[in-house]
C-alpha cells in the first residue's frame, strides 16, 4: 500500500516538473524568437530599446506617473517587460510623429497599439477607471 501510494506520487511529480519545463520552455524560447534579428539587422527588443532611449528625454514625471497606472492590472511578475513595449511603441509613434513632448493621447495610442487583442476587455475597463474617453480611439480596438 504505502509503495502504490509512492509510485502516484512519483508519477505526479513527475507530470508536474514536465508540464512546468515545458511551460518555461516555450517562453524562453519566445523571447529568443524576440531576440534574433530580422531582415535589417536588429531584432524586436533592439528596436524596442532604440525607442525608448530616443524618446527617454521627452517623458514628463505626469507622464511616467500615466504609464505606470495603465500597466497596474498586468501581473507584477510581468509589469517591467509590459512596460518597456508599452514605452517602446510610444516613442515609435513619437518619433514618426516627430513629436516635442510625450503626451496623454500619445500614451494612450501607444498603451492600445501594443497591448495584445486578447487583453482589449482589461484595457478598456483599465481607461475608464481613469475615465479617459475611448471614443477618439475606438479605431485603434480594431
């Protein structure tokens, strides 16, 4: 009896430690895919820290105070990589629209632009706490 009992144990461990190996498997592996360049020499988190680094000079202290409660909902574990691209595809508008100042409707463009389709319901529920009318935007869900 106490070596069956052992046996399922071992065998749930043993599922367990597979299932989370490929969990942090699959993630490492898209970060990688992040990392490697693409057809003009620099990957995706390259051009990400070029634009951030380009606009750095246009954040306003309000301005980083905005970013920083739009990314409150996502999971701390995550919040630092969700706000580099959030941040990156800002200073990517910013830069295009050869912007002086990184303003409200530049951050709110950018939050939705780079936040995943999947996540719009957390988004739009996040923006309206902030009672920040989605109207303007309603384009940008699509």
């Amino acid at each position: 009896m106490p070596s069956d009992l052992f046996m399922w144990f071992m065998l749930l461990w043993s599922v367990l430690i597979t299932g989370f190996m490929f969990i942090g498997g699959f993630f490492m592996f898209r970060k990688f895919l992040k990392r490697f360049p693409k057809e003009d020499g620099n990957s995706i988190l390259d051009w990400q820290d070029y634009y951030i680094q380009e606009t750095l000079h246009l954040w306003g202290e309000e301005e980083k105070k905005l970013l920083n409660e739009l990314v409150e909902p996502v999971p701390e574990l995550f919040r630092d990589v969700a706000k580099e691209k959030i941040a990156g595809k800002i200073g990517q508008l910013a830069l295009e629209e050869k912007a002086n100042e990184i303003d409200r409707d530049l951050i709110i463009r950018g939050y939705i632009i780079a936040t995943p389709k999947r996540d719009h319901k957390f988004l739009r529920k996040k923006l309206n706490e902030k009672r920040i009318d989605l109207n303007p935007y309603e384009h940008l869900f699509q």
